[in-house]
C-alpha cells in the first residue's frame, strides 16, 4: 500500500490552512492607514463641494456695470441683452415728458442716450453718477427698466440739537 494514500478527508493534506487569528501589527497599520485615506478622501470632497458652492453663491451675487464706452464696442452683439449701465448723467441732457425720461449717460469718453418711463429715484440730478438697468435697442437708446443713484461715500450724521419729547408715551 506505498502507492495509495489511505489519508481521509480531515487529514491535514486536503484541508486549508487555518487562518491566523491575529494578523500582525502591519495588519492593523494598514487598516489604519486605510480608513484614514478614505476620511481625507471624504474630507476633500466636502471642502470642494463647500468651495464650489461659495464661488457659485458670489458669482451669482456679484453685479457688474458696462460703461458707455464698452457698450458700443460690443457693437450689434451688444443690442437686445439685459445688462447695466454705468456713468454720469451729462449736464444739459436731462428731458421730461409727462413719465417719459431721457438723458445722456457719459464715461467721459462716449455716450449713450437713456429712456425710462419707469421714474428715477429722488438723488436722481444731472452730473450724479447712476447705473440703469435694460437693453440696448437698435434704435442706438438704451431702455432702462430701472435707474439706481450712486451715491458718494460720505456719511454726515444728523445736526445735534435739542431732542424733542413727545407730551405723551406713543404707545399709549
């Protein structure tokens, strides 16, 4: 019986290996390692998905003005979209028809004549610096549908004086 093996099936030739019940220190520094490249992988895509959503919410935010100069360079391209625009009232310029409005928008180095029938705000005078919003016709007029003042950036705070009192409580 040489050549025939008499060994059965729990003899340690057929089975497997047990497995090791510890696996070693280098084992569990790879685990380690492991889940710590998965929570700075996690981390990352939190502060990119944080940062893309900030830059979304400024660019959306952020309002820019073309200035009369630009506009015309835009040339036909420019006519019909919705943009603002930026400059002084020119001096002289201003003319009012019952709601209708019309003046000249200046960078000091082009301009643009302005419609609105919408109003413009009180601050609203000849040499102030406004910003209105609207489209560029091809009639070479830029309608407005709203006109915004700029104003300068001194704060002046109310005269002092004597505070009036009221004779009796105002609530009552």
């Amino acid at each position: 019986m040489a050549d025939t093996d008499l060994r059965g099936a729990d003899s340690p030739a057929m089975s497997t290996p047990p497995a090791p019940t510890d696996a070693g220190p280098s084992a569990s520094v790879a685990r380690r390692r492991s889940r710590r490249t998965r929570t700075v992988v996690a981390a990352g895509v939190i502060v990119a998905a944080l940062a893309w959503i900030a830059v979304s919410a400024l660019r959306s935010n952020l309002v820019y003005y073309k200035t009369p100069t630009e506009l015309l360079r835009l040339g036909p391209s420019g006519t019909g979209q919705q943009i603002r625009l930026g400059g002084v009232v020119e001096p002289g310029s201003l003319c009012t028809r019952g709601t209708a409005i019309r003046f000249i928008l200046t960078d000091l180095r082009s301009s643009v004549t302005v419609a609105t029938s919408r109003g413009v705000p009180q601050l609203f005078a000849e040499g102030r610096g406004v910003i209105a919003e609207g489209a560029y016709g091809r009639d070479h007029v830029f309608h407005a549908s709203d006109v915004l003042v700029k104003h300068n950036d001194s704060y002046a705070p109310p005269a002092t004086g004597p505070i009036p009192h009221a004779a009796a409580p105002a609530c009552g």
